[in-house]
C-alpha cells in the first residue's frame, strides 16, 4: 500500500512591492494537519508547514542583497520558503534506536503559486525529502519556490514511510508470495484445522511451506495424516484464522485484533514472517500505558532486544511512567535482588507518586537484608540519601519487633 496524500490550503496574503510596507522577512504558520499514514502497520502523523518570504533586491550587475542600504539596487525579488514538520505519535525510534534497521520518511511536494504577472501554475519543489527518523519530531530541509511567485494558493504532499537499510517499503519487509492463493491444487493434500466447533480446510502443501512445525508434522506417520484433523486447543478460532490468511496471502488485516495472540501461534508453529510482522505491529504502537505488557510479552517469548530497548525506555521517560498504574503495578511484581537498587532510586526520586512501590520494596528488603548489605550500588544509596535510609532502618526494626512478638505469642 503507498503512503497518504493531504493538501494544505494557504490563504497566505500577497507579498507586497514595497519594502517600506512590510519587513523583509515575512512568516505565516499554516493549520497542522493531522493524518494518517495509510502503510502497515499504519500511524499518525502531524504535518506543521511554515511559510515564509525572503525580499532579494537585484541591482543592475546582477548582484543580489537582502538590504535596502545599497540604492543602487533597483529591483525585488522574492523568494518563498517552506518548512515542513513531522511529529509522530509513536515511539519506533526509541525500538530501533540501536538497530541497523532505521525507518526514512520520503515527502513530495507540489504547489499552486500566483506569478507575479497573474497567472497560476502549479510547481513542483525541486527535490524529494528523505528522513530518516531519530526522534518523535523530523524537520524537513527547507524548500524554495520560484521567485517569480507572489502567492501560495495551496501546497499538496504526499508521504510514505521506507526502510533506510533496503530501500524498500514496510509493505516489503518481509518475502511475499502473492501467487500462492493461484496455485493449481489439483495434486495436492486437505487437512482440516479444528478449533472448537469451527473446521478451516487446508492444503498441507502450504503450511508445509511456512512452517516447519507443520512440514514435520505432515512428514512423518503421525496420527494427523491418518485423520486429516489437526486439532488445536490453545488458541481461539479467530486467531486461528488470521494465521491461514497471512500462510495463503501473506498479509494480515490491520489493525491486528489479537498481536500477541498472533505471534503466540506464530512462534509455536515457527512462522517467522508472521511473527516479525505481529512485532512490527506492537512496536509501531508503543506508548506509555501499554509499554508494561509489551515488556512483559518480550520477556514471555525471550526478545532479548526489546527488552532491553524497553528498559532504555522506562529510564529516559521515567517522569511519565511513574504516572502510569500498570508500570507501579509491574514495579511491585518484579522487585529481585537485579532490580532492587534501582527501583529504590527510582521511589527516591518520586516519592509521592511511588508510596506503593516504596512499601514493598521495603518488605523486600527485610526478607533479604543480608544479600542487598552485599550489592555496592545498594551501599552507594544508603550513604547518599541520609534521611530515606533512616527511614528503611526504623522499618527494618519495626518489622524484625513485630516478628518477634508474633513469635512469643
């Protein structure tokens, strides 16, 4: 699929003829448009486009000036400028920060300009922006129009989304059989894929063929043959499904219901192209509230990557976390004797938004006193933060009292 197409329209007044007028600089911010980039996986996108004129004066040898100092210059001429700004919603870059796989964002322009004479004509901007995306904002080189123009009517773009490292489009990430739904199947073998009281026919030759699972499966005596039914008991029949398109078309509808269902199946079948497409997915969703459960589902199925690019995320927006329920929730559920230190310093440093989490890692930090004394960085906070140190202590004797009494009792 391509990218998206939006318009701006500019109703930018006419520059005027007399520097006396207006100063030589003149700026216009135009309405923000908001889209959305129509690639799988999609995301939105907010276009800013700031307009502005440059005022040249050209003297009789030819000589250009932005001043009106010089009278020997004569003549004016304009030149009208663009910037254009990109600022996206999500946090990819933050995912591939680290990655040889960067993803570029190619613009084209065209607009409709008044000439000084009158007429209208539509130009198209002498070259096409590439960026490649670092950050949550891309500024795009500056573009100039012609001179002889006084008046932007209205500016046109479209935009769509490459991978830097290939060249290529998301949409060709992954190796895509689009012919396999055209085959001829007049020799090949049926199965049926039973989940629940739902039956899906199949053609063993293309599950084969992305799976190996399956390819073993069908290759060996094994009961299946012998019946033609593959049950499956673990997974819905929805997500079932959506597994036989990607393996018939190789593509799957966007949005994905179900991504971690998806790449759950995948990953027990070893579909590696639905699995990588399933992850593209979630991680062109990244944001603050759901970052928890991705980070949970990348230490689930073993992503080393992800989750250490998540961990890099939590620390650089630690301020925005804080505030987010399932992140206190997960920081409960996680404390060892790897991560105690830090989530220490972090409920130091947000003391009023992390009063739960203060608490159990107190506890925690009774029941393995004598491991935490031994961590150095431990040692480093608790000569660093006098008085939160005072605090652990009293809650240290409060507890090990408590304990004791319950004890004689």
């Amino acid at each position: 699929m391509s990218g998206s197409s939006e318009c701006f329209v500019a109703n930018i007044v006419e520059v005027s003829k007399s520097l006396s007028n207006r100063p030589s600089r003149y700026t216009k911010l135009l309405p923000t448009k908001t889209l959305k980039l129509k690639q799988n996986p999609e995301e939105d996108i907010k276009l800013t486009l700031k307009f502005y004129d440059n005022c040249f004066i050209e003297s009789e040898d030819g000589t250009m000036s932005d001043s009106d100092s010089d009278p020997s210059y004569t003549s004016i001429l304009n030149e009208l400028n663009l910037d254009l700004i990109a600022t996206f919603d999500n946090y990819v870059h933050e995912v591939y920060a680290d990655s040889t796989q960067k993803y570029e964002y190619k613009i084209e322009l065209r607009a409709l300009v008044k000439k000084n004479d009158g007429d209208e004509i539509h130009v198209n901007f002498p070259r096409i922006l590439h960026e490649i995306r670092t950050d949550k904002v891309i500024q795009f080189p500056t573009q100039e129009l012609p001179r002889n123009c006084r008046k932007l009517r209205h500016v046109c773009f479209s935009i769509s989304r490459l991978i830097s490292n290939d060249n290529i489009t998301v949409n060709d990430l992954f190796p895509i059989l689009r012919n396999s739904y055209n085959w001829s199947f007049k020799n090949t073998s049926c199965i049926s894929l039973v989940v629940g009281s739902e039956k899906f026919p199949v053609h063993k030759e293309i599950l084969s063929s992305k799976s190996d699972v399956f390819a073993a499966m069908f290759k060996h005596e094994v009961q299946e043959n012998d019946t033609k039914i593959v049950k499956i008991e673990d997974f819905e029949a929805d997500v079932i499904d959506e597994m036989i398109r990607f393996m018939y078309t190789d593509e799957i509808k966007i949005p994905i219901e179900h991504p971690q269902d998806l790449y759950a199946v995948a990953d027990k079948y070893q579909i590696e192209d639905l699995k990588a497409k399933c992850l593209e997915f979630l991680i062109f969703n990244l944001n603050f509230s759901n970052s928890t459960s991705l980070y949970k589902f990348a230490k689930l199925y073993d992503i080393d990557g992800l989750m250490k690019t998540l961990n890099s995320f939590f620390k650089k927006y630690e301020q925005h976390m804080v505030q987010e329920e399932t992140y206190r929730n997960y920081l409960c559920e996680s404390i060892n004797l790897g991560n105690f230190v830090d989530v220490l310093f972090l409920c130091t440093k947000f003391k009023d938004d992390l009063e739960e989490v203060k608490k159990v890692a107190y506890n925690f930090f009774v029941n393995n006193t004598s491991q935490i004394f031994e961590i150095p960085s431990f040692q480093d906070w608790f000569y660093k933060y006098k008085s939160e140190c005072y605090d652990l202590c009293k809650f240290l004797v409060n507890s090990k009292t408590s304990s004791l009494s319950i004890s004689q009792n």
